[in-house]
C-alpha cells in the first residue's frame, strides 16, 4: 500500500446496553430491562475504520465532529483503535444509536442526536490524504458528508480505487467510482427497480441499473448469508457464494464487507477479487459472533470520557465553551499536562495561553496517566482537584480529563486553534525538538505554539524538595535563565511564534 485506506462519512456513537427482562412494566405492557452492562463502539464511518485498522493497516478516517460530550468519547475509541481522525466541523450534536439487549436479542433501538448538521470543509491536509491514499471508502450514512461539496471535489479527482458504501439518504456516488456496494432494499431502491421476477432477477436489475446510473465501474450486491452478486461490464453478473452458513447479530456486516473490499484493493486486487475477500469477511464476522468479539480489544478496555465537578469541567462544558467561540468567528486555545501541583510556572504558562485566543481550554493528565508518565509516586494531588483548581482560574475557560499518556485523542476532538506549549521545550531558535502534537494539528489547520515559562519552577523538584524537608528558593525577576517579557519565544520550524500564530 503506497499510502493509507482512506475512510470517509458519516461517525456515529453506538452503544449496546444489556440486560436481563423479568417483569413487566406496571404502567404499561411493556418489558422493563435491567441494565447489567453497557459497551461504547464508534458506528457508521467509525466502525468501517476499526474494522481495517485491525487488520493491521493503515487508516485514516475523515469524519465530521460535533463539540460535545459524544464527539469526545468518539475521538478516544478511534484513537485507541489506532485511526488517524481527521475531523471536520459539525454543528448540531453526536448521533447516537443505542441498541437495548437481552440474551443476545435486540429488544429495541433508541437514536438521538436530531437532523443532521452540515459539516464544514476539509482542511487542505484532508484534500492532500485523499490525493495521497492508496484507496478510499466512501462510508455514506446519510448524514451529509458524503454532499460536502469540496470532498466530493477530490474524491472525484483522486487516481485511488474508490469503494462506495450508499446509503438511501444520501447523495449519488462521484462519477467513475471502482465499486458499489449496496445491499439488496438499497439496490432496488437508489435504481428505483419494480418488484416481480426471483430474488437474483431483481438483484442483477437492480445492480446493473444501478451501475448505469451512477456511471460506476461496478456495483455489487450483498445478500446477507448468501453472498453478494457482481455487476460488472456484461451481461453476466458473479455470484459469489459465502464460504460458510450463520446466524447471528449482522450490525456491522455490512461495514465488515466494505472495509475488506477497500483493503484488497488498496493492496492491488482485482475488484471480483476484493468481492469475494469481502464476502468471506462479512461471513466469519457473523459466525464469529459480530460486533461484540470483532471490536480489537484496545476499543473494549477503552475507559469512558472522565468528566468532574463543577461548571467549567468535563467534555460537555469544553465543547459548549468550544462551540461559542467558534460560532462568533473567536480563536480556540488549548494547553495540557499533569499540573500537578500547581505552581506560579504553570500560571504564568496559562495566562500567556489565554492571550492568544478567545477561550482555553486545559486538557489534564487523569492520576492513571500521570502514574504511567511519572511513576507509582504521582500524582500528589488526585484529578479532580488538580482540574477544580485549573477552573477556578480566571485565564481557563474550560478543563478536560483526559485518560491517555498523550492528548492526541482530546486534542482530535477539540480541534484547537493554536496548541500552547510551555517554553521548555525551546532550547534555542532552530534547536529545539519538534513538538509532538505539531503534527496532529496540521490535520485540521491548527499552529503549535510555545510561551515563556518562569525558569527554576519544577514540579518535580518540588515535590521533591517537600519530601527532603527543604525549601526552593524562586529565582528573582531579571535574574539568568527568567523571561523578563511575555514575549513567546521559537524552536525549529515546527512552531511559530505567538504573534504569528494570531
């Protein structure tokens, strides 16, 4: 594979809740389910792209997502999945699909989330990935980022083999597309094909039709645990058969055949190839028990969003701070660390930060993080009072706990303007490393930036001078190695300097 599979569409938050029904509602006939446990897993584009990382590939997915609570807990299970998110504003909120269960039965699905929202453009590195992917699968779900009229743009540009995943909701396929992939309802829907005649009889019309509409290469069929039927050039359509007979929960068959049928070809399959490496996927997904053991398993021991007291805390109060700014045209910062104990450096970090924008937004280390950064000895002060004490500041709009070693997966979700840095991580103008989030933030357009910092402050040796019985001694104003302006300084050509960054 010359670059990654590139996976485009709609992400959903999907949620199984299980349970066990013993008696009936006293108000009404109905099952009452006691909840015994619940699972989180990215739907829709997401899952497509677990489902390929798995595999071992590389993937990217470009999604829209919203500024909440949802969107957030999206970012954290793509991440640990091992997707790059590239992510593209949403307003409105997460769709949620959440499916009630009970002995291995779906007893009923409850969405929320509303009518979609229009997502915004991609970001000029979306528009290089998708130039740069060795194929790319179009994951529509009819929520409106397969209509995003600069993405259909490059999709439509692309020289990469393009599989398409139609949803009735959505809109055509770009002309010239590799492979189609509906299933039989969505066939003879979006080719608008009358019943009458067998079951492949109306499928072949239905995939050939289909195929002439949307000017595509070929069109493909599934049909559950039968297989799926190729509509190719001809007049002859390929049944291919699946390998093995099951029964069981399908959610995400269909999103398993399309992540298989972009993989091959990416690595250079023939399409009918691709089918039938697809349909052999999606039939051992099923007999192997569907989504619940196909999940890899940094997806299922991924812990949930960590929210805490208080108004300006947790992912709900970042993203509603977020999503002001963003609508009045303002500037969005972020910085992040452990904070722990919370010293006149880090203050002096954070007021600088807040200059640079409209709202800052600090992303803190949970004590789980901070333990397998630092050592079994940290933190000191536990996460929610680190995170009370960083919103009770006047330069911090808002505060995120985050449970990873680096804030990639917050950071995938917020979406910042300009990334702040504190000036320890510039040992000279052009000598400094790279920051380790640069790169993140070129997905989306953001500028990394480093501040001055007030040198001899040290968590660490604080915290180690307290333990030792002794006192540090801050250094004077003015004195060698102190910033005597607020003026950012620069390291390498990785970061900008704050005045640029504005």
């Amino acid at each position: 594979m010359r670059g990654p599979l590139v996976v485009v569409g709609d992400t959903l938050l999907d949620r199984d809740v299980e349970g066990v029904v013993n008696r009936l509602c006293p108000d009404s006939p109905v099952p009452v389910l006691d909840e015994t446990a619940y699972a989180d897993r990215p739907g829709g584009a997401g899952l497509a792209a677990v489902f390929a990382a798995a595999a071992g590939a590389e993937v990217a997915l470009v999604t829209a997502l919203a500024d909440d609570a949802g969107a957030a807990r999206l970012s954290c299970l793509l991440t640990a999945a091992g997707v790059q998110v590239y992510g593209l504003p949403l307003a409105g909120t997460t769709p949620e699909k959440i499916r009630l269960r009970a002995r291995g039965r779906v007893l009923l699905r409850h969405d929320r989330g509303g009518a979609a929202g229009e997502p915004g453009p991609p970001s000029e590195a979306v528009l290089r990935l998708l130039a740069g992917a060795s194929a790319v699968l179009v994951s529509d779900y009819g929520r409106g980022v397969a209509r995003q009229p600069a993405l259909r743009a490059a999709l439509a540009a692309t020289r990469a083999p393009v599989v398409w995943d139609p949803h009735p909701r959505g809109p055509v396929a770009v002309p010239g597309v590799q492979l189609v992939t509906p299933n039989e309802a969505e066939a003879r829907d979006l080719a608008k094909v009358p019943p009458g005649g067998s079951r492949l009889a109306v499928a072949a019309r239905a995939g050939q039709g289909l195929r002439d509409r949307w000017r595509a290469g070929a069109v493909v069929v599934t049909l559950g645990g039968d297989g799926a039927l190729l509509c190719s050039a001809g007049s002859t359509p390929l049944m291919v058969s699946a390998p093995l007979s099951a029964e069981g929960d399908t959610c995400g068959a269909g999103d398993r055949f399309a992540a298989a049928a972009g993989l091959a070809l990416a690595q250079g399959a023939l399409v009918s190839e691709a089918v039938q490496a697809a349909v052999g996927a999606a039939s051992a997904y099923v007999a192997d028990g569907g989504v619940a053991t196909a999940l890899p398993a940094p997806v299922r021991a991924c812990p949930p969003v960590l929210v805490g007291g208080g108004e300006r805390i947790g992912a709900a109060a970042a993203g509603a701070v977020v999503a002001e700014v963003r609508a009045a045209g303002g500037t969005v910062v972020a910085t992040g660390g452990c904070f722990d104990l919370l010293h006149a450096g880090h203050v002096a970090t954070l007021q600088a930060a807040r200059q640079l924008g409209d709202c800052l937004v600090v992303c803190v280390n949970s004590d789980a993080s901070v333990t397998a950064l630092k050592g079994p000895d940290r933190p000191v002060i536990p996460q929610g009072d680190r995170a009370r004490l960083l919103a009770a500041l006047g330069c911090v709009d808002a505060v995120v706990v985050f449970d990873e070693t680096t804030p990639h997966a917050a950071l995938g979700w917020l979406r910042p303007d300009i990334w702040v840095k504190g000036g320890d991580y510039a040992t000279g103008v052009g000598d400094g490393p790279a920051l380790p989030e640069a790169e993140l933030l070129r997905r989306w357009g953001g500028d990394s930036v480093v501040v001055p910092y007030l040198a001899g402050r040290s968590t660490t040796e604080m915290i180690a001078a307290a333990r030792g019985g002794r006192r540090t001694a801050a250094p004077q104003p003015g004195s060698a190695g102190t910033p005597a302006g607020p003026a950012p300084s620069t390291a390498g050509p990785a970061r900008t300097t704050a005045e640029g960054a504005r």
